[in-house]
C-alpha cells in the first residue's frame, strides 16, 4: 500500500516541494510522555495526538491540501510531573519548540499551522505560542477535541471527578479503545474519585498531592463505541476548520 | 507478540515502577526532520534514531536495565534549513529540551541519560546539556554512531564528498537500507559532490549556498551490506558503553 | 479614624516588625488599566482588586493576621490590547513581579501570599507564579471571585455573551455599582454581544478583531444588589479560605 | 466635584480616544513599598510619586496636554531590602514593565512617556528603559526632583548623612509633610547618621549593613514649608520640561 | 628583568598554585574602545586601566597578596557608540563576563576581585556585577579613581564641561599624559564645551546628539604633573583599601 | 617608529574617520586564560592570537585595509576550568561578546569581521556568533590556524596525544618560541600522554578529570622553526582569504 503522501516523515524533496507549492496546511501533533494508570500506556497521548491527525487526513480526504508532521512527544506535564511514567519539558520548551517549527515553515511559504493536541497541559504553552506567531503573521490554531463537549456529555455514563479535569478516564480511555484498541489493558481499568482539596483552584496543587492513580473518573466503563461517537464528531469539526483556516490564507486575514 | 519491555510509550505505572527499582539507563533517541534528496525521506533521521535505539535493546538483550524514551523528532538544521524538507529548531530548544527531560528523570532515581543521536547538527546542543547535567550530578551521554569511523573506511567504496560532513550518501543510505529498507528508494539516489566554497571552514554556509542537492557524496553506492557490517560494530560498541554507564552509576562517579 | 492596620502602604517599621512576627498571610491585589466601555472607567479592576482586599480585611476582621499590599496596577490585557484604555505588560513581567514579591516577602517570614485578582487575563501568570513559587517552599494562592459561579448563575438575568469570558458586562458591573459606586455611569451602559468567530477557540482571537466594544453582555442590567449577592458569597469563601492557608503554614504543608 | 480628567484610571474609552487625538505626554508616577522608619510609612515614595503627578497636573493646568497612569508601586530596593517595610523588584522588571508599558502606549500613538519617579533606586532600571525605547523612537522622560538641588542647599537646617543618599530625612520627610501631611507621624522623626563603612563606594553595601534606622540624616528638622518650597521649583521645572516635550514630538525628534 | 610576578598573564601553573595558596586579591582591569578625540586614542580607557593596575602593584609592593587579570578591553560605550572609535558590548554582557570570571576564580578559593575601571560608563554593570556576586559570597570591590575628587578639584584649572561628566579633557588627558605619555598628541587637544541640553538629565541622550566632539572640557591645560598628582592619592587609596579587603577575607564578612 | 596604524588602540577619531571610509576588514584577536602547564604561561592563547593578528597585518602589507582590536582575553575554557590557570566566561557571553561588538562594527560601516582565534574552546561561541551575524547581514570569519593541518603532519616528531586536541604540547609550543619566544620555558617543558578514558567522546569530560598536566602530547619537542614553518602557511593563507573576505563585500554577498 502507498503511505501517506501528507505525511512529511516519508517525503522527499521532490514531493515535498509539489506539496508546498499548493500553500499546505500544517499539522502538527503534540502529546506528552506521561503517567494514565495501568490500563493505559505512558505514550497514551501521543498516540491519540498521532491517530487523531492520521483520522483528520483521512477525513479531508484531500479536499483541503494539508501536510503532517511527527508528534511532538514530549509536553508540559507539571500535574503529573511526579508520577512515575512522567517525564516533561517547561512551557517555555513547548512554546519555543511550537514557534521555531512554524517559523521555519513559513519560510517555506507555509501560513497556517495546526496543532492537533492531545494533552491539556500543553494549553498555556500553545496560546503563548499562537500569540507570538500572530506577531509574524503565521496562523497557529490549536485543535483539542473541538466540538467534543456535548457529545461527551451526551455519551457519558458515569459521573466526572472534576469540571474541568479528565484523564485516563471514561472518555479518553474510549477514544483510545476507538483509535488504537491494543494500547488498552481493560482489565486494569479502574475507577478513581480522589477528594480534590477544598482549595485546589486557589493552590498550586499536583494530582500526586491528593490522587494515588492518575485516573481522574470511571476508566471501566469505556468503550470503543463511546470514543468513535465523540471523535467522529470531533474529526469533523477538525476538518472544516481546516478547509476555512486554508482558505482564510487567500484572504489576506492571519 | 509481546511488546517491548523497555518502551517507555507501552509501559503503564507498574511496569514503570518495577523498571525504575532497577535504576535503570534511559535512552533518548534524537533525530531531526530535514531534507536527505529524493531516495531518502524527510524523517530520516528519526527512522535511524528510533531503529538504532531499538536495535541496541536486543543488542544489550536484558543484560543491563534500559528504557527508552519516544524520539525527539525536531532537530538542529541550520545548514540544510532552506531545503524543502526540514523544520528545525535552535541549539538552545534542543538543549532545553535534553536538560528538561533529565531533570524529570532524575526525580525518579534515573542517574544516566544516553542520547542515540542520528543527526550531526544536534551535537553542539547535545555538548552543552552534558555540561548542563554535569553540574546537576546527571550523567548524559552522547552516542553518535560509536566506533564507526574505521569501518566506514573500510567499506566505503566511494570518495567521500567532505572530510567533516556526510549526508544521504553512500554510507548514510546503507544505514537506512539495513535498518528500514522500506524509507529507500534507491532508483533516486545520486551522487552529488559540490564543490565546497573556499572559505567554506571560515565563513557560516549553509549547504544551500553551494549545492543544489543536500546529498554530499554517492547515494547509488550504498548497500544494505554495508551499514549492516559498520552498524553491528556500532550496536556492540553501544552495548559495551551502555554496561559501562550502568556499573559507573555505583561507584559515586557522574 | 484610624487607618487599616493591615494596610502596608500605612505601616512604619516598628508596625511591620510587630505584624511579621505573627506570620500573617499577605494579600497583593493584582489588577489591570484596560478598556471597560463607556460606563465603566479604565482602572475598574484595580479598583474592584482593592476594594475586594479592603472588603476582605473587613470581613476576617481579625480573626487571622493579614497584610495587604498595594495593587499591581498593570496586568496581561492581550485580548483588549489595542482598545483605547488598555495599557499592559507581558504574562512573563506579570509573572515575575509576583515572584519577587513573594521571595522578598518571603525573605521575612512570610510563606504564604495571596492574589487578589480581579482581572481574569492575569490568571496564566499567576499560575506561572504559582508553580515557581512552590518550589521555593512559598505558596502563593489565587483567589479570582472564588465560589462566585453559583451565585452568578442565580442572579444573571440577561444571557451571557460567553460561555468562558464576561467582561464589563451585567455581572462586573454590579460588582462596581456595590463596591465602587461612584465609578459607574450607567447612563453608558449597553448592551453588546458580538458574534464571536467560529473558530474563535481555534486561533488567536483579540477581541478587537470581531467586537466593537468591550462590554460581553449585558451592562444594563447592572444593579448593586446583585453586585452585593455575589460578593457576600466570594468574600465569605476568601475568608474562610485565608484561615485555612493561615493554618497551613503550620502543618509542615506548602 | 468633577474627577481628574488626566487620570486614566478614572476615563472611559470615549474620554480615552479624544484625549489620545491630542497626542498627550503620558505620566507614569513610580515609587516603591520601602522602610522608612517610624515617621514615615512603607508607602512614602508611592504617595510622593502620585501626589507629585497630581500637582504637576495642576500646576500644567491644561496647557500641555497629559494623561497620568496609576503608579507602579514596586520599586528596586535591594539596598535597603532587608529592613521590615521593604517589598521589592529586580532592577529588570521594573524595566521589562515601564518598556511594555510604554510600547503597550505607543500602539495608541502616543510618543513621550514621563516616569515620575519618588525612589532614586529606579534610577538604572529607567535609564535601561530610556535607552531601549529610544531605538523604538520612543521618548521616555526621567523625572526625579528636577532641579531640587540649589533649593535643597538653601533650606537644609542639618547636615545631609551622605553625599549622594538621603532617605527618610529632613528633605523627603518636608515633601511628605507638604503634600501628604497626615502620612507623618513627626512623633517619631528621629535622627540617624550611621558611620558609613570607608569602603562604602566600593563594596556592595545594604544599608542595613552599617545602620539600625533607614533614616539618612535629621527628620526632625523636616517642615511642610521646606518641601513646599523646594517642590514649588520642581514642578515649575517639571511643567517647564512637560511643554518641551510635547513640543518635541512634532519636530521630528525622540 | 624578571616579569611581574603578580600578572597572570605570566604565570605557569606552579607559579599559580603557589600564588593562591596565598588567597590573594584578584584584580581585574577593566576599560573600553571608545572615542577620545584626537589628542587620545581609541584604547585610552584600556591603557589607563592597565597602567593603573600595574601602578597598585607597585605601590602594594608586596605587602598584601595580589594577582592582576588582563584587561577586559570591550565596555558599555553608550553614550558616544556613535563616534567613530567606539565599539562596545551591553550592560548586560558586561556584567555577565565579570560574575563568571569572579565565579570562575572562586572556584579556586579566591574571595575578593577587585575591577580596576577606568571608563565610566561600566559603573551600571558593575553595581549589577557586585549585588550578584555578594548573593554567591563573593566581594566584588570597584576602583573607580578612589579619592580623586578632592585632588582633582585642587589641580583642576579649566572649568568643568559637567558636573558629572568629564572626558578626554583636562583631567583625564592629565592621567595619560602621567601613566602613558607616548599615547597623547597634546598638539591636536582642543577644548570642547558642547551646550548641554535643557533636558540632558531627563531625556536619554547620547553625547554625538549635541557635541562634535567627544572632549569634554579643555584637553590643552592636561600635564603630566597633574595626573601625577592626582593619581597619587588615587593610588594610595587604592592600596590601603587592597589591604582592607584582603583582611576582611578572615573576618567572616563578604 | 610609528605604531601600526591598523591597531584602533592607538588610532584617533581623524584617523579612524578615515580608516572606515576604506570599508575595512575588522580583526578581533580572541583567546583565553586558561592553564598550559609549567613552561608556558596562562596568557598563551591571547599572546599567540595577538601575535598572529600583528603578523597577519604585515603579511597583508597594506594590500587589503584592515583594522584590529584589542584581543579579547577570557574564553570558555570548560574543559580545564579546574586547572589553576584558568579563569574563563560562559559559551553564551563569549557569542554575545563577538556578536555586540561586531554590530557596533556595522553601524559604522564595518560588514566583515575576522575572529583571529587561538583558543579551541571558543569554536562553539564563535559558530553561534557567525549564524547570529549572519542574519544581520555581517559576515563573521573565523580564523583558527587555517592551512595548518598538513603542514603539522609534516613537521611533527612525536605522538599527538589525541586525535581531535592538542594542548600545550609539541605544537603549541612551536607557535610559542617562534612569535614569543620570551613566555617560554623550555626546561620546564614534559611530555604527558594522559590515558583518555574510553568513553571520553560519549561523556562529558573534563580534562583534570583524568590528567594531572593540561599538556597534552610532548612539549619538549617544540622548536621556533617549527612554529614558523607551520604558522607561514597558515598566515598567507589567512593574507589570502582575507582579500577574498575584502572583495566579497562588494559582490553582494555576505
């Protein structure tokens, strides 16, 4: 079968400079190393972050030129930093990377950028990043499951552990089960409702302070049903913005 | 088939406490997304990294502790920045990046960081996070194909196109021809010897300057032969330094 | 009447040497200049950042030794940068002078140090802050209208421009109107909600981009008793929450 | 009575746009949180600095049009760092900010900034400033007492602690008696003139190496007629100076 | 004739064990290219600090251990970085150079340097230099002329150019004229007494924005007994305060 | 007899003013104080690279125009930093150093600087310094000994220690008797073959790490004749590149 002609990792010069002659969109991956429990790998989110921008191709189906890099596999991963299958980099390290890539992409001629991330935690570092390319006239968009809410909340069966936290959870376990099945260990799912301290949004709190597992909810009642129904809805949204960020490139917006 | 024991991306929390009770050498496999011609893809680099990193595991075959981190896929690619195919970032990112990554190891016990370099334009930033991590007590270590040299010389077969520099040439292509054969399309390869600028030592070039090819040297030379014969010394050499590392860490030296 | 005896600006040495030896929580409200519309004046939440710690002084009332130091005038104002009134500094400057801060307080005994922001683009340096400030044994605490959700929920009359972002609008408005009287005109107040752009969480939005104004929401429907019904909640929370980062300090907790 | 319609803090955005169509000289008043004794409170130079704003406003009394920022209240204080009142800044930060501050300004088409500075230990962080904002054509003012000097000579009754330091003395507390009288408690005036270590211009010295008191010289001899007459020159001066620079702006100079 | 045995510069590494098994005082010349006129060369500042540090070693004696470092020749230029002999670095840079040279000499036991300055414009990198280093327990002292005031006031017999402010002029030609002679052409010294601006000590301004020539003052009344006479002083202060610091090694202080 | 008047040390505004309006080649001599044993001094880098910077100006004869600056004495000297001899500065503020200096040169005209580097160390700060230059439009070239490797192979009689260092040793030394003869003393000259330890190019090092002598190789074998035949190549080859450095400025190309 032929690869992936988006996928960069597998270009040569002469692909790569059709590819850039078409003003591409750039996907870029970006996951983390870090600790989901034990039914679930330490490389969990760079194999959602890299499955999710493999689906987004496929989804595109070439309608919008795009081309993709390789995950970014180390993120900021300060909650969790002193689990054991953690291991991180600053924000800063996450947002000079970001916007040292774009810049050398734009000297291609590349405009728009996409992060497909799969790790909250690189959030803070993403928006820096996207605030100093606006500077330089690059469009750095940052795709985190866009449009995943209301499905979630229409797919969920068992009750979050925090608003605003989840991880290695019903829900992430699921798009796993979706994306890529043989990651998963079921039968080590567990569930995990911590008591967040009283002032956890007031204090800088690491889970590790309060949580023995780094599952945020109910791990064992994932299904692979569950993920495809939220990332279908996901990968969709994905894909029309990326056809509007493409064409915003003509517009002379940024 | 059972997965690797020594992939980080594949462990879960169990699996990485009991690694780390043994107090393990962690490898960081490090490449870059650059320009190799038309018979070598963009991810060269990385495919190396990754492969020689996995090759060292069965090489080292249980005997001392490793795990092995997802490579670092972003490299230093000044000299090749204009070229189609490369996206790179600065000495300081890499080296951020190293320094960062074996801090959060050794909060977990881990002593010794090897880099499984594939991508000569890192080793300044490598060198400088050595020295970095030295003061911390943290040894780094930088494994650029080790002991390579004098076989390269005995297998090569064509001239080399620079004393200092060799790139998607007869002896980079065998590399990529044993380990992933599949990344080679040797209809393509060339040969290519610019001619070097004068001042080529004493002013800044970049290879684009003065070729119109990032390959430097024969491509079509290249056999599987050949890097198979350079690269068993070079996974034995790792292996011998990897014991070495390892006892280091118990005899109060960093 | 006596001045505050919280109130550092007031305080000479011998005051100051009396209070840090009762190892007081020290409160630094933090705020910003930046356009509100027309009915509300550039330094509402300086104001709101002062008047709130004020409220808060009131409301401890003694019961826990606290100091307040002066607001931090200038925040992070990103979204509204190029609205008229808006005058603001880097996250990383932001960041900073609430590091020093603490290290200088902490230089003195103080370990605990609590921001009272009233200015929501403030939040990621704070938490920067936060983080760096842990590993210096310091904890610097956030208190940005804590537990004011609810209440909101049950006064808000008119609907929110935002599920995430209200600014100027029936709720900030209503805090002024019952902290700061005076510095409403709500003759001005409007209403304004713009059609924020499909993918405004996508890519970097200013708000200037897609809003005429600055007011989210609906100003007109301002009143100080709602103002009243959501601070009496928030400062009773502050308050309880400065007990218990008082009592923290001495259970060997940071 | 009507507020002050230079004072940001008090304007809303239609006030804001037509007093930036005048092309305004901006004022920034910048203090510090610093021990000053028992006489004086930790908040001295940051009411000198608004106070001094205040009156120079009325004393330009709408000839020359000026707009005045809240003032930066944390200033560097490293030489008095360790006595109780004294929370403070690296010289850096008080830098970073008055440059943001002053770009943040100039987006809005104004030229001429004006530090009105009470604390002399800004000085080498606003000289850093000066010259940074000079090579964005940027003109920023220093104003620390302009012309003081020669009235100084005339009123001092008591000899001065030190050639080039005077704190909390009989000068500054006689421009705290003039424009803030109910900030002086001259109970507790004191005198203090510490024996200055023989290397003292050679070594870095805090002051809190060789005195007890932050006081430089006699407090007691402080009058509000003494800092009345030596401020009335300073802020002809300043007004003088304010008319010069806001003439500057359209004579092609920065 | 036997070389002076306090110059690093000559030293082999016996000789330099010896020396530190002695905790010497470690001096460090530093002076800047820069604009001087024609009477004076560009490297006036460098010699000047050379011939000063070499004059202490005389006057010391022996008495008190000492080595002498080369001189840092690039300074902080500011002011006249537009004149045709300028060529400097930043505050910042020379600031860092010295920390880490101190720092780097620390490490050898040595407690105490001593920047023998002999071009103003350092002062600002020198203050940071000496708070940083004391941080790390390191005395940075500053020779900057110590004495010279009063002796200058008393050989002085054109006027001042400024208050603050004197340069290639009478004084400072006297200096060369004393130490190195064969430097000056006092056929081509001038007098220069360039208007000032009004707001010359508000505005950042650079000398070349108001004066043709960097002479400040009138180089034509220099001799060498002036230098003489004033470098006497100069230099005896010097080395009493050599023999202060080297004693304050063995009291605990820093 | 007149001085050199390419040494800007000793040139005056008038002849600067002049000397510019040929749009010269600036040399900066660069080299370390660093440890060389017992029978060369701690100055040798600064010695050879002012030694060879003069030598280069009479080979050039006045054919090309160039200027020279005072050397930079203190290099990154990591790898001996323990020795006693050394005091050296960070890579970072060595690059900073050449890159400040070298954009004070542009304002003025300047568009090629020359490092004339004797010291090893300093190669990482200079290449850094030359990409950073090279953005700006300068040219940064750095001379270190070019032309010298055949001609070393060819007069050498002893071992060189290791392949890619030589300190302090039969070479070095030659270059020292031939242009200095005076820093030397060949009665204290050793030779020291230090074993290197075998994995030396994997792991951070420091040459004390596992040498008691910085020689490395056999100083006894140096010879003024030596030095000389191997220094006039490398000086006619660096004649020769600086007129093509000269007549590139004119072609466009930087």
């Amino acid at each position: 079968m032929a690869y992936d002609k988006t996928d960069i990792s597998r270009l040569n010069d002469s692909d790569m400079e059709a590819a850039l002659a078409r003003t591409p969109v750039l996907l870029l991956p970006i996951g983390a190393v870090e600790s989901h429990g034990d039914h679930l790998p330490a490389g969990t989110d760079n194999i959602l972050a890299v499955r999710l921008a493999e689906e987004l191709v496929k989804t595109i189906d070439g309608e919008t030129p795009v081309l993709r890099l390789p995950v970014l596999p180390f993120g900021q991963v300060w909650s969790l930093a002193e689990a054991p299958c953690s291991f991180g980099v600053s924000n800063e390290t996450v947002s000079n990377t970001i916007v040292e890539i774009a810049q050398s992409a734009a000297q291609k001629g590349i405009r728009t950028v996409v992060v497909v991330n799969a790790h909250l935690g690189n959030a803070v570092a993403i928006r820096d990043a996207q605030r100093r390319l606006r500077e330089d006239g690059i469009t750095l968009a940052n795709f985190f499951y866009p449009g995943a809410g209301p499905v979630i909340e229409d797919v969920r069966e068992k009750k979050e552990a925090h608003a605003s936290y989840m991880h290695a959870c019903e829900i992430e376990t699921s798009y796993v089960l979706h994306l890529a099945p043989d990651a998963v260990d079921m039968d080590k799912a567990i569930e995990n409702y911590p008591e967040f301290p009283e002032d956890f949004s007031t204090v800088a709190y690491r889970w590790t302070d309060f949580s023995k597992s780094p599952v945020l909810g109910d791990a064992r009642a994932a299904t692979a049903e569950k993920g495809e129904k939220i990332l279908k809805v996901v990968l969709a949204n994905m894909a029309k913005q990326i056809a509007v960020l493409y064409a915003r490139q003509f517009n002379g917006n940024s």
